[in-house]
C-alpha cells in the first residue's frame, strides 16, 4: 500500500509509509545479529516495497545487501533512518540523515533522559533541538519502533503479515511484542503498532490523534507510562472517544511504579486519581495489565455484547465449573438456576451421571458422545476434519438440540463455554482434545445469544500443545478466545460497561 | 512401602496402603478404555505391589490380566474395590465386596444424590446404610480416588511417582489432576492426594483428621465444596492446623457457585462470610482459585519467607519490569528506590543503555553479557551445560558482583527475579532463553535474602517450549516459580501473613 492508497491525510502519515528504509548500526558481529533481525530480515521477507539500506563503518555484505560505510553515502533519498549506534554519535548522525533527505529517525538507541545521567538528558535535548532545526521527526529514543503489516514494515520476523483493525501505541517495545504475539493467537491482528519509547518528539498524543484519523484503525490500545502536555491528551483522548473504543493500560500506577517509569522511560508517570479521573470523564477504558489490554481487545472485536448480567456457563469438569460460577458471579454477574422444563428436555440426551444439569453445566458425558460419533465416522485420523465440517442443529438428538434448548431459555444473556484440559486424568490425545472441546462451540454458532469461550487449566507441553488446535477451532468460529475464567469475567464486565455508555461504538464494530 | 512401614496409625491409614485392588467394571470397548488407563494401567506401570484385579462379566483378559466375570469369583482377599458400575448396580456389589473382605469401596460411579433426582439420593442412602453394616467404608462417590505414591497407587498415568510433602484432598476429580500437575512443573509433590467426590461417608473431616496425623504429609491442601458437620470440621481444622499449614480453597463462595455445589457434589456450600470467618479464626490460609492454590504450596514450600515488605525486582525488558512494581506495591510490597552508592557500583558493571539500573531493574544487557560468555566458552550447543555448572561469585566482574552487591543492599527484604520470553522481538531461541534468563538465578543462589522467580509472558509454541527449560532450572535452584507477578505476589504476601502469625509452622518447614 502506497502513502496515497492508505487513505489517512492525517500529517503523520508518512511515518507510517516510508519509500525507503536504512539501518544505521546494521552489525556484522554474530552476537548482535538480532539488529539485523529486527531492522532488515523483516523487511526482505513481509512484503516491504521500498528501498532497504545497511550501514555500518566496516562495509561489507549483510543479508545480500551491500553495507554502506556513512548513511551519507547512501546516493538516493532515506525517508526513514533507525538508529542502532550508541547515543553519543546520534546528534551527529542527524546531519547525515539531513543530507539523504530524512523525514524520521527512529532510536531504537537507548541510554538518554531514562538512566537518570545529567550527561544523557542533555543528549536528548541537543538532539531534539537539532532535529527541530532540520525538521526531522525522531522516534524514541529507546523504542522498537513501527510495525505497519500493510506497508511490509515490521521489527519482528514472526508478527503476522496479515493487516487488522486494533492500532497501538506503546512506550515499552517489550509490552509492544508481548502484546501483539498474544494477540493474534486469539485472531486479534493489527492495523498499525508503534512502539515510542521516551516519546521526546513523536509522542502519545500525536499517535492517538493520528489513530483516531486512521481509517484501518477500529479500536486504539495504548500501554503509557506518562504524558508531557496533559490538556493535549486530553484533547487527542476526546477526539479519539468520540470516534472508536479506546483501551489504556497506565504503567506506574503505584509510587514504585511511577518512580520505575522514570527509569524506564524518562516518563511523568503523574498522580493515579488525576488518570483515573481523566481515564473515566473521557471514556476510554482502563485496564491494569497487559493480559487484561489483550483480553480487552479479544472482547471488543470478537464478542458481541451481552444485553443484561445472567450467564450460562457450560464446559467440562466439576471443579472448572465450580470456578466458573464462582469467578462470574464475583465479577458482578449472575447464573440463574435452571428452570424445570430446561432440565427436563436437555435429561433427554445425555446421562445425569457425570453431568451436571445446572447451571453452570458440566456436559463431559455429552461432549464424550459426539466424540465417539466422530469417531465412529472418521477414525482418530480423520475426526478433527470431521468435526471442522459437522453440523450440530436442533433435531440431531445431540449437541445441537442441547445448545438450542439453552439458547431458547429466556433468563439469560450469553453463554460462557469453557474447555479444561490438564483436568483430565487420562493421557491427553491431540485428536481428543479438538474433538472433545469442539462439538460444543461448533453448535454454539447457530445461538442467537452471544458467546464467550475459554480454553484454560494447561500445565504442561502434553497439554499446550494440542490446545493451541483447540484455541484455534474457537477462533476459527469467531468467537471471543479467553485463557482464564478470570481474564474473560473481567473482559466481558468492561464490554458490558462500555457498550452501556457508547452502544454506537460498539454497533459499530460489528456492523 | 507396607501398612506398617507407613508409621501412621491413623484408623483411615490402611485406606492408602491396600495389599489388593480391583477394577469392577474393567472395559473391553475402546470408547470407554479410559477406565482401565485411570484404574490398572498405573498401578502395573507405577510400582504398586500388591495384587491388581479386573472384573467384567464379559470375561476376557485386559492389559495381560485375566478378567473375573464377578468379583465374588475372585480367589483372595480384595482389600480395595474400585466401582466403574453404573450407580444402580453398586448397592448389589456391597454383598460381593463383603464375601472378598473388602475395607473400602472407591466409587468413580457418578449419578447419586448430586444430580437431584431423589431417586438417585435413596440409592447413595441405601448404599452407605448397607456399607455401614458391612463395616466397609465408602470413598466418594463421584470420585477420583487415590493417589500414594509411595505405594504406587494412581489414577494417572503421569501423576509422578515420586512423593512429596503435600498432602491434598479435593471434592473434585478434575482439580485434583489439574492441581496435581501444575505444582509437578513447578517441583511440588505429594504424600497423598484424594479425589473424594461427593463425600458421603469418608468425608473433609476425615481427610484432614488423618493428614494432621500422616508424618508423611507437612503441608495440607484442600478443595473443599461443603461440609456436614460443620462443629467436627472446626475441631479437625483446629487440629491440623496447629501442626502444619493448612491451606483451603473453598469452591461455591458465591450465590451461583453455592448452587453449583449442591450439582457437582451435592454439597451444602454454606454461608461464605462463615466460612470466612472459620478459616481466618482457625488460621487456616484461604485461596480463591487452583491456580491461587498451586501458588501458596509453591511458596510455602520453596520460599524462605521475607521479614518486610520490601522488594527488589530484577529482570529483563522494560513492559515487564512496570507490571512487576505497579503489581508489587498494589499487593502491599514496597519497592525502595535504588541508593545513589548501590546505584553507583552497579554502574561499573553494565552500559546505561538499554538497563533500568532503579528498583525495578532491568538488566538485560548484563544479561546479554553473561549470555556471551557462556556462548563464548561451549557454543551454542554446550552453553546450557556450561550455565549449570557456572559460578557467579563477588569478584567476577559481571553477574556474581552485580548480585552480591544488591544483596548487601540494607533496605530489602527479598529478591523478585523475572524472565519475560514473549517479550523479546527476536525469534525464540531454546538455548538463548536458557542462558539469558539463568545467569541471575544461578547468581541467586548465593544470596541472603528470599528469593521468589518468575517464567512470564509466554503465548505461543515458540516461546512454551523452550520456557519449560527455564522453569526447570529456577526449579533446580530451590527457588519458587511462579507463572505471573500477579500470582507472585499474592502468594508473598499471603506468606508474609501466615508468618507473622505462625513463625514456627513456616520454619518446621525450612528446617
């Protein structure tokens, strides 16, 4: 995608759009390879159109490209120079960057205003005041910088290629690729991800005003340890609200943790009360971890609002089940009991022993059945295909009439299914588990009743490995992935909370 | 180990070490084989020595056993009987049981008074009547059973067979097994462990009884739905808890989840804030989740408990180190800042750049370093031998002095060390993990002060599998491993609490 096909006139645009590309600290030593990793691999092998550029004073050859000595004698234009030389040649660098034509240099550089050194800030300040003079915008320093998977740009080999709609900014390039590696295992891609570090030029309130303009942007997640200009971002905030779901997690909501974003980030982590209060007045919502920001965006994207509080939880394993009921209703919703005629109808099909014909249900009994048809038809071999193409409808004397039976009963608003896997004593079998987690979900695509699931208790590699099969199934049927009980109540709460203030927002992500 | 090896003399006591075991309702159908996988396959693959018996009326031979078509038929003395009957036949089986002189009958049978039906409470009535006059004792039904390792008895093939010092009883199968693996990861193990479902006549007050005795057992862990003699169950807990450490996860505490009891174990939940107010008079330790569980048996068991609340937190990547102070200080933890003398000697030994050299640290460049030189000495393949037989003492330069130094640190109380794997924007590299992530442990094992570790950030196979190598490690240091900060922390401080009140209890179990 070129700058003009993006479709964003937003002035920061470029940044995100860059023609050409150098890496300035490009390293021939084996044991700082990963610059290169970060800087050049990613744009030789996702699809990046432009030029890429290698320099370092030695020369020489680096993934079969020729190695400048001086970005200067770079004989073309360089739009976009990350610097991976030490703090103190950066200013300097700056005049280089000056004579190719530069629009932003990005520092993945460290060692400025964050440790703390009287020396170090004044760096940073002499190299913001030159860039200012050239009109270079700097990102960083001491940042990842920009994952933009539509333009091929990316700072690691295995962030997805594939374009989403969640934008995110974040001042730790650390939470950037947790954040976004944990995401797309639950089907969460990204429009554009931008890790900014000590944000002395190109800072938070720029990114959420540039989001908020974004057309590929649905929902903007931000991970920040402080702000500069407190009325901007307040401003950039509304603007933002106004427009699109926005999640922030604030790192340094304690004092350990404020005095911590200074030595991270050279950050003004500010007074908790004043964000809370900001946070709440504006609209955004706020989380306190990074798993709770992922959840969060799980939620938004891939769940359609419960309409009221009552949940119908139904999975495998007593104890899971207890847990479920009791993490729920602790997160302020409520499982009403099953009513009679419910009970009555769903006895039909499965055995009361092992079951629990509550609410929550334990269906293992049920799930065991549809598992042994899977097999009868299929074999161990052949099962997961044969689940990924069943049908579960009402009538089948199975799972289909058991999810439609409870997604006829009118004292509930969505249905929490859940998967626990390191809680069954047997050998944990690849194809079991899909065909053991899978019918329910399967058929929970025909309910009219939004649904959450969760694929949770796994201790150990016998277990994770074929769960990731499991997650996958549940994504696949466009559901909301949760890891924990825990994690999807509070996620689901913050849905609610937020589409009872904003349903036009949330309208229209699922429009 | 026999009966009489066991040095209990507990009355329960010969319910864990029966010299005969038989399976009534072995399975000759490959869809209901799981049976025999729960119930034979462990006790001929785990070590038990007594004689293991299959019963089915079809006859036939399972797993090189020869199967009785009755267990009447059975030439000998069957101590322990297992029932994998549907409930209907189990009050007949008591007349068999008693003509092969059984002491107790274990019920995986499921389908009694928990699914609500009454016609299913007057068979689990009539059952513990009949068993009351035969003088056998019930355990369950609806029940896992047992585990003993040190008499080779298993309902799981890979529960270990090494034993251990927690002694565990769980109203739910499927949290025992889940239970059971997560603290096997993390280098907990058990004495015993019982499944003991829906507790009709060997109940909670029974189990605690006799683990309060068992010289095997010095930390008591529960899963507990309900009682029925709520003044036995004080005495016993006030019993067991003068001993050892008790600590009790209580399933149903909410509205949803007290209703859920009554359908997976057909228990009384209880008034929560009763219970509350038992537990914390007793001063057994209260927990909220398995996972919270798992934590406090880590904790108790593998941290030496800190006499203040103040904290250093090391560890790699910026995102992560906030999230440790920011979870730290809201769990009541202080985290000092960092004095200019300590901050100065630390300076000698890593760049500025890129490490947080406050409290938190951030220390991946020494990291980094130390990474190098073990590459630098065996190579990529030999690293990781290399690390565990490395030394990192005052004097060496790098990570022996940088932790000597905090060490000597007056004002902390405990070390949290962390290792963030998804967080790093590299591919994943089994032998970069290892070594990158071990160096501080290692070092650590030096140290005066508490040490608690933490493996984090982990989403996908990539990073799981070569986390497992870490985990192991911290394990094989001493050191508690914990899964999240938040986990960490909760489990501190909850043994920071149960110090205060019981210092004698914490250092029995150090001693």
């Amino acid at each position: 995608m070129s700058l003009s096909e993006s479709g964003n006139h937003h002035p920061l645009n470029g940044i995100f759009y860059p023609r050409s590309i150098a890496l300035v600290g490009a390293s021939t030593n084996p044991l700082s390879w990963f610059i290169n990793e970060f800087y050049i691999e990613p744009l030789l092998k996702l699809g990046f159109k432009g030029k890429v550029y290698a320099v370092n004073p030695k020369g020489g050859e680096i993934l079969g490209l020729p190695v400048y000595r001086r970005l200067a004698d770079i004989p073309d234009t360089v739009e976009h120079v990350v610097s991976c030389v030490p703090a103190s040649q950066t200013v300097g660098l700056l005049d280089e960057c000056r004579q190719v034509g530069t629009k932003v240099l990005q520092l993945y550089t460290a060692g400025f205003a964050e440790t703390g050194e009287e020396d170090d800030g004044a760096v940073q300040a002499a190299l913001i005041e030159k860039a200012r003079c050239y009109n270079i915008r700097i990102l960083g320093p001491n940042c990842m910088g920009i994952y933009n998977p539509s333009a091929g740009i990316s700072f690691c080999l295995n962030y997805p290629q594939q374009s989403g709609s969640v934008g995110l900014l974040s001042q730790s390039g650390s939470n950037t690729t947790y954040i976004i590696r944990a995401a797309v295992v639950r089907g969460v891609y990204f429009s554009k991800a931008v890790s900014h570090g000590n944000a002395c030029d190109i800072n938070e309130c720029d990114l959420i005003d540039y989001l908020a303009d974004d057309p590929e942007t649905r929902i903007i997640a931000a991970y920040i340890e402080g702000t500069s200009d407190g009325k901007r971002f307040r401003k950039v905030l509304e603007k933002a609200v106004a427009r699109k779901p926005v999640v922030i997690y604030k790192g340094g909501y304690t004092e350990g943790g404020k005095r911590a974003a200074s030595s991270h980030t050279a950050s003004l982590a500010g007074n908790d009360s004043a964000w809370d209060g900001l946070l709440k007045q504006v609209g955004a919502i706020r989380v306190h971890s990074v798993d709770e920001l992922t959840d969060m965006l799980v939620a938004l994207l891939h769940m359609r609002p419960p309409l009221g509080p009552r949940a119908c939880v139904m999975g495998n394993g007593g104890g899971a089940s207890m847990l479920a009921a009791d993490e729920l209703e602790r997160a302020g919703f409520k499982l009403p009991p099953i009513p009679p005629d419910i009970r009555a109808k769903l006895k039909q099909w499965i055995p009361l022993a092992g079951s629990m014909i509550g609410n929550p249900l334990d269906a293992s009994p049920l799930m065991g059945i549809e598992q042994g048809k899977l097999m009868a038809e299929a074999g161990t071999s052949g099962c997961e295909d044969a689940l990924r193409n069943a049908r579960y409808l009402p009538g089948d004397g199975g799972m289909g009439d058991w999810m439609a039976t409870l997604d006829a009963w009118p004292d509930i608003d969505f249905f929490l299914l859940h998967y626990s896997i390191d809680s069954l004593p047997g050998t944990i079998r690849d194809w079991a588990i899909t065909t053991g987690g899978g019918p329910m979900v399967v058929a929970a695509q025909e309910c009219r009743l939004p649904v959450a699931t969760v694929v949770h208790f796994i201790t150990n590699e016998d277990a994770w490995i074929p769960s990731r099969k499991l997650q996958q199934l549940y994504s696949d049927c466009g559901f909301p992935l949760f890891l924990s009980i825990r994690g999807a109540a509070k996620a689901i709460r913050r849905l609610r909370e937020f589409y009872q203030k904003r349903p036009d927002l949330i309208e229209a992500l699922h429009r």
